[in-house]
C-alpha cells in the first residue's frame, strides 16, 4: 500500500476501564487494514509492550512502543490533561519506562507527571498531544491564552521537532470548536500535524457494547 494509515493512537485492554480490545485483536486488525505498523499507546501504564512487541513481531507488524501520561500541570473540571509518547531507539524505551514508573510511585493524585520530570528524560522521545485532553484544549478553556504559547515554547525547548499536534476528528465539539486555532498555533511554531483515533474497539457498531461492557 502507498503512502498506508498507521495508527499512532491505540489502546490495548491494559488501558482498564477504557478498551476492550485485547492485544492479539489489535494486532489482527492492523493485519486486515493493511497497516505496516501499529503504536500501542496505553493510558498511565506499559503493561501490554512486551505482550504487544512479541505479537507483532510474529505477524509481521512493525510495533511502535509509546504510552499516554496524565500531566498533572494542567486540570480543567476534575479532569487531568494527558501527553502522549512513541519511542524512537533505546533511549527512549528508558526514558518511557522511567516517566511511566515515576508517574505511579511519586506521592502524585491522581498518578501521573509534571513538566519538570521531563527535563531530563525527552531524550529519544517523541511527543505529541490533542483530543479530549489535550493541555493546550484545558488553557483555552480557561482563557488562559497567554499561557498557551508558554507551553509550546516549553515543549519545543524539550523535544524540538519531536514535538508534534494531534488532529483528532471523532465529533467532539470541544476538540471541533478548537482545531482552527490549534492548527493555527502549529503554523505559528512550526509544528507538524498527525492525524488520529482514539482506537477503544473496533467498529462503530461496537460502541454500544463497548459502552456498556465497561
């Protein structure tokens, strides 16, 4: 396939409480769309990477290690903001387990990282954020503009062009009423763009089990 859609947003049932789909299921879904490569990207934990890598590597799917972090910095309505990563070498894999670690056992409530424990753990890492809890979507809630290009500029300072926004376009009217100007801050930063799906099951037929099954 030319130019295929690699799923850089994927959420195994280690994500408890939030996926159904069990591991081999993600991996055979890749498989059946033709997909080169799938991104396991867990919510606050790794559980599933060597379960996934394994089941990859066995079914000639390219596996993309990465994990979603609450980012305790940015709340908006008792909700936490999370960032999320992909591992590009080893390095990265290190600094991925030593956030996640450190996100469950600080004294943090609910878990998760500040900006600060990035400082010196961005190395091989690539980071980007957008959807529902996007950061950047909590500030302009709150008006809070000029904290906006404060932010990016602290991430860029961080990861440089490993930092990157995430389009997600799943009828949300939060995230809808905000991609205009999320794009707009990516132009003025320079920023790269990818597109997403917060992938939880695996039709859109499914919602309703998946609904009530969790």
């Amino acid at each position: 396939m030319k130019n295929p859609f690699i799923h850089l947003r994927s959420l195994s049932s280690y994500s408890l409480a939030e996926s159904t789909l069990k591991i081999p299921k993600l991996i055979n879904l890749a498989k059946k769309n033709n997909m080169p490569a799938i991104a396991l990207t867990d919510n606050n934990n790794m559980f599933g990477v060597l379960e996934f890598s394994i089941e990859c590597l066995n079914n000639g799917v390219q596996p993309i290690i990465g994990s979603s972090i609450n980012l305790l910095d940015f709340q908006y309505k008792n909700t936490t903001a999370r960032i999320n990563f992909l591992v590009k070498n080893e390095k990265g894999y290190q600094n991925l387990l030593y956030l996640s670690s450190l996100s469950h056992t600080s004294d943090n409530n609910p878990v998760g990282i500040y900006l600060n424990d990035l400082k010196n753990c961005s190395e091989g890492l690539i980071c980007y954020i957008g959807g529902v809890d996007n950061p950047l979507l909590f500030l302009n809630s709150q008006n809070k503009i000029s904290s906006i290009n404060k932010t990016i500029e602290i991430f860029q300072s961080l990861f440089g062009d490993d930092f990157l926004f995430e389009i997600q376009r799943i009828n949300d009217l939060k995230i809808d009423q905000f991609e205009k100007d999320f794009i707009q801050y990516a132009h003025n930063f320079n920023i790269s763009l990818i597109g997403s799906n917060n992938v939880k099951f695996e039709n859109f037929d499914d919602f309703s089990a998946h609904d009530a099954l969790l």
